[in-house]
C-alpha cells in the first residue's frame, strides 16, 4: 500500500510506518519464529512493491502466497485494523506469473548445467573439495573442446569420456581420479531421482522475463513471479542453491544504474538460513558480495527466516529494512539469540526490546527502516498493515487459469535437445567405432592380400618345381635317349 507520496505504507504503531522507495534496493530482513506472521509480511510488502510499479521474486513454500492473484476481502479483524489504523483497504488482485521447476504447479524453470556453474552444483551434491575440483576439470575440458553441458546426459557422458581417458587430459587438467569421478555419478543418479533431469535443460530461464509491469485499475503494477517450492523444499540444499543461481544471474545480467528514485527488481529469498547452512567458504564469499554489489545495480534482496541469527554477520549488517516478529526463547542459547537481535537495533527509550521480541502477537513485529538519508530508524513496535489480495491459496483451477493465461507458458513448456556433450560424445564414440572397424576391414583385406601373395608364390613355386620335374623327365627319358640315337646314326653313316 502507497501514501500519497508513493512511500511504502507497511506498518502502523502509533503512527504509519513507511519504506522510503529510494531506500528499498538497501535490502530488508524478516525473521520471526514460526506462526508470527512472516509470510503475510511478506504479501504486504510484495504488493506495495507492485503497487509501486516494481517486479518482485519470491519463492512459495506453502502455496499461501498464491492468494495476491485474487482480491481479498473484508474481514472483522481487518476491518477492525482499518479502524484501528484509519485506513480504507483497497483490496484487489495483483499481477502474477506462476512457475515451478517441476512444471506441475506453474511455467517450468531451467537452467544449464554449464550456466549453473561448478560451485552451486558443487553443492546440491555435497561433494567433497576433491570432487569439487574434478568437476571444475570436467567443466574446462567440455569448455575447450565445445562441448556444452545443458542437461544431466551431457554431464553423465562428459564424466564417462573423461574417466575412461584420465591419462590424456592429467598433464593441462591435473589428476582426474576414477574414484572421484564414480562418487560424482552416484550423486547424479541421486539428483536425477529427485527430479533434476526436469530443472537442468534447455530452453533456459531468461531474467528479463521478470521485469514485466502491467496495467491494472490504471495503475501500472510490478509482476509478483511466484515459484511454486513445496515440493522443491524437500530437498533443501538444491533449493537454496536454484534461488542463489537466480540471484546470481539477475547479477551478472543487470547493468550498473547507482542510486534511484525505486529499485527496479525485489528478491525475497525465503527459508535463507538453508542458503547458508553447511555452505562453503567461496559460496559464502560469492553471498557477500552479490549482496553487497547487487543494490548498485537497482535490486533489493529480503531474506526470510526464523532467527536473524542464521545469517552470518557480514550479509546481516547490509539488511537495512527490518520487520522482525516474536522469537521464542525455551534454552539459553535462544536466550542468547533474542539479546543479540535486540542489540542489534537502534533503541527506543518508550519499550523494552528484548522483552518485546518475547510479547510480540501474531502480524505485530518491532520494525526498522532506512531514513531518507539511510540510516535506521529507532525501532518501533507496530502491527503489520493487512495484504489487499487474498490471504491464503488459490484454487488449483484458479492456478491453472493463471498459467494458461501467461504469455510464458508456449515459450518454456516444451524441453529443447541440441546438439550437446552427450550427442557430441556419441557422434566420436560412432566415428571411432567405424573408424575402428574400417581398420580392422582393412588389416583383414591385408591379411587377405598377403595370403593370397603367399599362396600366389606357393603356387608358382609349385609350378616351377613341377615344371622342372617334367623338363627333367623329359630331357632324361626324351632328349638324351633321342640325342644318343642321333649321334650314333651320324657316327655310323660316317
């Protein structure tokens, strides 16, 4: 929801309390325990970004988000709010592109094994810096000899070309283990039961398809790109790691623009302490530094989770937006954790922070937002304002309407097959095979020729040994009786 300076109206204590637009790209955190409100947070927040005319990304791990594409509807408790807050809802659906990288739930994702990169493949394989670095090989040798890699078969024949002739690439490469390579293939085999053969193709996602606004009531909105996770969630580390590899891309794809008047793109990263759990020390350093770099470029990134803790402090400290709800505290290092969360905004002589995390209600959070001159705001206790589109999921013909309706939905359906790693492989592997067997013909064909040469030479021995033998028949029992006969005739005429 907008003021009448297009501020982002998100939250009301005893006053409204508001994200300057020009502050957005500065990032944003929400945490709170389970149950507290975070994903209607969330909604309210996506909507008035939309509201504002900027796109958003946020992943749906319930389906509870589906609701933005309907308009809500008038509610005791909310009308109690509007009363409360003095304020008129003006509920209504928002625009929305639904996807899901298994493609049952919303327009299909994909992306290459190449543009995935060696480090979050890396891992959703939890593989070992050994068979990290195999990988990586793997990845330079299908580079150099042009070999892409856009699905699980390019990497599977890729892996089994280069096994089976280690020795030849060992002196550019380095040492390419068989053993490493045979654990890289059983994690594939792994992954592709898990549905990875549906993810990892062509034709690949393109960003821009994000930046989409739409008119509506009048009013030019940002599209809230959905993904479908529930089913996605259950395998935590290839989540985390598809939304890094869509934050990562956004990145590298957006041009520098410095500070604007709006962001021009929103990424909520939902569940983000499955980004960082067990992460490697390049993938956290990878983090820090989109993060850091990606506000130049018109994008604010909001990570979603339970504890503020779960973040590790050098991206924390760039979280300038905060809507922190209720935290429990049953041990002492939950203890711990709702001290360090409540140090660690700016005080509020009116309230007790750290007692406040512990009070807090359902949709009631302690919020902080960037001044105009982007420093904190003294913290505030609020009650979050209510989302104008539905709250709850849609119907799954309602979903279905949807996704028929995207202009997206020809584009990425059908999977794509060119000419690849794997085709590549199995073209030289024919190639070899009749080049092989057009030398064996030919040794044949040779092996013919110089027995036929043989027996040739056999056989003329043969006939030169019998044609001697009858000379010499001939001259023993012809030739010299008949010569004795005749000089014997001529001695006896003389």
């Amino acid at each position: 929801m907008l003021d009448n300076e297009n501020r982002l109206y998100i939250a009301h204590s005893d006053h409204p309390l508001y994200i300057e637009p020009k502050m957005a790209n500065r990032h944003g955190l929400i945490a709170g325990a389970t149950g507290t409100g975070k994903t209607v947070s969330l909604q309210v927040l996506a909507e008035s970004f939309s509201d504002l005319g900027v796109p958003c990304f946020m992943a749906d791990m319930k389906g509870d988000l589906s609701g933005v594409y309907k308009e809500g509807t008038l509610t005791k408790f909310i009308e109690k709010r509007q009363n409360e807050f003095g304020v008129t809802f003006d509920f209504q659906p928002y625009p929305v592109q639904f996807f899901d990288v298994y493609g049952e739930q919303g327009v299909p994702m994909r992306v290459t094994i190449k543009n995935f990169g060696v480090l979050l493949f890396s891992r959703i394989m939890s593989l070992t810096d050994t068979q990290e670095g195999v990988l990586a090989a793997v990845f330079r040798i299908c580079e150099d000899r042009n070999m892409p890699l856009d699905d699980l078969k390019d990497l599977r024949a890729a892996l089994n070309y280069i096994g089976q002739n280690a020795k030849e690439f060992q002196t550019e490469y380095g040492n390419i283990s068989s053993i490493s390579v045979g654990a890289i293939q059983r994690n594939l085999l792994a992954l592709e039961e898990q549905g990875g053969d549906l993810f990892f193709g062509l034709p690949e996602f393109k960003i821009e398809d994000f930046f989409v606004t739409e008119r509506m009531h009048d009013t030019k909105k940002g599209m809230l790109n959905i993904l479908a996770a529930d089913k996605l969630y259950h395998n935590p580390r290839l989540y985390s790691a598809f939304l890094m590899w869509l934050l990562t891309s956004i990145y590298n794809e957006l041009p520098e623009v410095g500070d604007l008047d709006k962001p021009k793109f929103i990424f909520f990263f939902d569940e983000a302490h499955l980004l960082f759990d067990d992460a490697s020390k390049a993938l956290l350093t990878q983090i820090e530094k989109i993060v850091r770099l990606i506000r130049s470029k018109g994008v604010g990134v909001y990570f979603i989770t339970q504890n503020p803790m779960d973040i590790p402090e050098n991206v924390l400290g760039q979280l300038g937006n905060k809507i922190q709800h209720a935290l429990r505290a049953f041990t002492p290092k939950d203890q711990k954790a709702v001290k360090a969360v409540a140090q660690s905004f700016r005080t509020n002589e009116s309230f007790d922070t750290e007692k406040a995390l512990l009070e807090l209600e359902t949709g009631e959070a302690l919020i902080s937002f960037l001044d105009e001159k982007g420093a904190p705001n003294v913290v505030e206790r609020a009650k979050m304002l209510c989302p104008q589109g539905q709250i709850g999921p849609i119907t799954e013909e309602e979903r279905k309407k949807a996704i028929k309706e995207s202009g997206l939905e020809k584009s990425y359906r059908e999977t794509e097959d060119r000419r690849s790693a794997y085709e590549i492989l199995i073209d030289d592997a024919k190639k070899q095979e009749e080049q092989k067997s057009k030398e064996i013909a030919a040794k044949e064909e040779e092996s013919k020729r110089k027995q036929k040469e043989k027996e040739d030479e056999k056989a003329q021995k043969s006939s030169k040994k019998r044609n001697k033998a009858i000379w010499k028949w001939i001259v023993t029992n012809i030739l010299k009786p008949l010569g004795k006969a005749l000089v014997k005739n001529i001695t006896k005429k003389r």
